[in-house]
C-alpha cells in the first residue's frame, strides 16, 4: 500500500503517469500496476481521465492529502533518528534561480560552509510540491508555501526590471511598439507579479509568454520583443544596466527556501540560508 501511496502523491505532483513514474525512477507499467492495486485494496475510484489527461477523484485528492502529511511525519521520525551531520542536502531550486546565479553562488556557499549540497532544478510549484511530499529536503524558489505544512524562510524581495529589446534603452517602456515578453502564467512568479503589472499598465493581451527567464532574455537579446524578467535573472546572465528599467512603482517577487520544520531547525541548514540571505 506504501508504493501505492507514493505513487498515488507522484501522479498528484507531476499531472501524469508518464511523470510519476520517473519522479519514482520506475516504469511507466509498474506505476499503473501499483494505483491500480491501491484501488482494489481500499474499493474506491482514485483517479479518472480528462480527455487525454488522468487526474485524481476527490477521493483521490482526499487521500493524498492524508497520506502526504503521513509521510512529512514519518520523515520528519526518520531524520531525528539519523545523522544527518554528513548527509548532502537534498535541494530543490526552481529553474530561472538555478540557470542564472543559483548555481554559482550556491556552490560558493557549499565550498565555504564545507555543507554537501544535491541540487535538483524544478519548476518553483513542483519544488514546492515536492519538498512537501518529502522527496527533497529543502526548496529555494520564488513563491512561499500556500498551507501550513511548510516553513517559508525569505531571502530577498527581488525587483522585477523591464528588459528593452536589444539590449537599446528607448525613451518609453510602453508596450505597444513592440510585444513584451513574460513569464507563463502558471508560474509562481507570474502569480505574485500579475497585479503589480497590470497596475503598472501593461494589458493582458499585449503580453507574451514564455516558458523561462533565461529565454526571455536571449529572446529579447536578439530583438523577439521587449522582457519583464527578475533582477538577479539580469545579472546573473551579464544583461547590461543600460538595458534596464525600473517599474513606478516598482515590482518585487519573494524568493526564499521552503521546508520542514524539522529541517529547517538544524543548526547547519540555519547558517547556510541565513549565508545565502546575506550574499543577496
């Protein structure tokens, strides 16, 4: 029943079968075999197909929500058990952090701490999801926790800056000479950014989404339209100041790290956030 329920919350996490099952680093046949035992042992419908997608039943939803604040728990046992002195630290970064200042400066911190760090690079709502299903130890990404199950620890309010197409400042940032590039909406920046935006002017219909930051910069870089993209995103990937423009008022998405409380009290997992905090 445990494979089940694990796989039950993958499927939840990673909207597919497919998905699930290399979260779980299994196949895509022993996934299926394993919901569809989960289903016979507890006599209820878990999930049902959407057209071409699977989601789960309220049931579904239902256990899966039981079951995940099971497994914190259960993790949380575990690690008061072990030693986790010398133990890598499992964490998750969202994608634009890792793919343009993440990377460097997280391995600067690890040489200095002498602190083992394993990085995965997600989307900042999969770390989230992922950190509460006990698969990674701690999330650094760009949206705080939306339940109670995790602490949210910040490390900067980061400004969002217009990125002139080209890199050519003009004399206006309005929108309508050129398309203005923006991250997809389903992100979890988009989500603490879309009012502040649209406050600041810009129509929903004149906005182009893209997939990341980092190709919104190359995109605008080489004249696909202007960019709306964070402020270390900028600098990480050398865009010249001369290329930016700040918002009136100005715009600002909350990064931080995500994690259990548990892990988040360990003296060493303390240092390194409030280390990464001050080399922000």
């Amino acid at each position: 029943m445990i494979d089940g329920l694990q796989t039950l919350i993958a499927l939840h996490e990673t909207g597919s079968i497919s998905k699930a099952a290399l979260s779980l680093r299994i196949t895509q046949s022993a996934a299926t075999k394993r919901l569809q035992s989960l289903k016979y042992e507890l006599g209820v419908e878990l999930i049902q197909t959407q057209g071409r997608h699977v989601v789960l039943t309220p049931a579904g939803l239902a256990l899966v929500k039981k079951a995940r604040s099971l497994f914190i728990g259960l993790k949380e046992t575990i690690d008061s058990l072990q030693d986790t002195s010398k133990a890598p630290l499992k964490l998750a970064v969202s994608d634009s952090i890792i793919l343009s200042w993440g990377a460097k400066k997280l391995k600067e911190l690890e040489r200095k701490l002498k602190f083992p760090l394993e990085l995965h690079s997600h989307r900042s709502l999969s770390v989230h999801e992922f950190v509460l299903s006990g698969k990674y130890d701690l999330g650094l990404c760009t949206e705080p926790p939306a339940g109670k199950e995790l602490q949210f620890f910040p490390v900067k309010e980061e400004e969002i800056l217009f990125l002139f197409s080209e890199f050519k400042p003009k004399t206006t940032t309005d929108p309508e000479d050129q398309n203005v590039l923006v991250i997809e909406k389903v992100s979890a920046t988009w989500k603490n950014i879309e009012r502040q935006l649209l406050k600041a002017g810009f129509e929903q219909d004149k906005l182009s989404a893209v997939e990341s930051f980092p190709a919104i910069v190359q995109m605008a870089k080489h004249g696909f339209g202007h960019g709306i993209v964070p402020e270390l995103v900028a600098e990480g990937l050398d865009v010249p100041e001369k290329a930016l423009k700040h918002f009136s008022p100005k715009v600002y998405r909350r990064i931080g790290f995500v994690g259990r409380t548990s892990v988040m009290k360990r003296p060493a997992v303390q240092e390194f956030m409030e280390e990464l905090k001050k080399k922000l």
